[in-house]
C-alpha cells in the first residue's frame, strides 16, 4: 500500500474507535469520512471538493 493509502485507512480505522460513533446516522458517517480524507488530502498540498464539510475547497464537481 501507499503511504497515502495507509494514512486514509488509519484515518477511517481511527473513527471507528471514536466514543460516540455508535451514535453517528449515516450523515454523522458521511461527514466524519469526508472530514478526514479532505484533511489528509489538505495535508498531501491537494484541494479537495466535497458538500457540506467544511474546510474544502468547494462542492463536488465544482471547477473553483
């Protein structure tokens, strides 16, 4: 595996362990997901596109 590959899953790994993610609905999921591959996209010099998680750059399949 890449390093960036293994960075995603202990990333995913890691919010599988998190207290309260028995707790998360499928949003909870999905925005806990998203915010974590952004992040280490963000961390890699990559923009990153996705609705509704803040700190990307934009909405998917936006050109800005």
């Amino acid at each position: 595996m890449t390093d960036l590959t293994m960075q995603v899953s202990d990333a995913l790994d890691a919010l599988c362990r998190e207290p309260d993610e028995r707790e998360w609905g499928p949003k909870g999921w999905t925005r806990r997901v998203k915010s974590a591959v952004i992040n280490l996209a963000k961390d890699a010099g990559h923009r990153t596109y996705a609705s509704g998680v803040p700190g990307a750059d934009g909405a998917e399949w936006s050109t800005t």
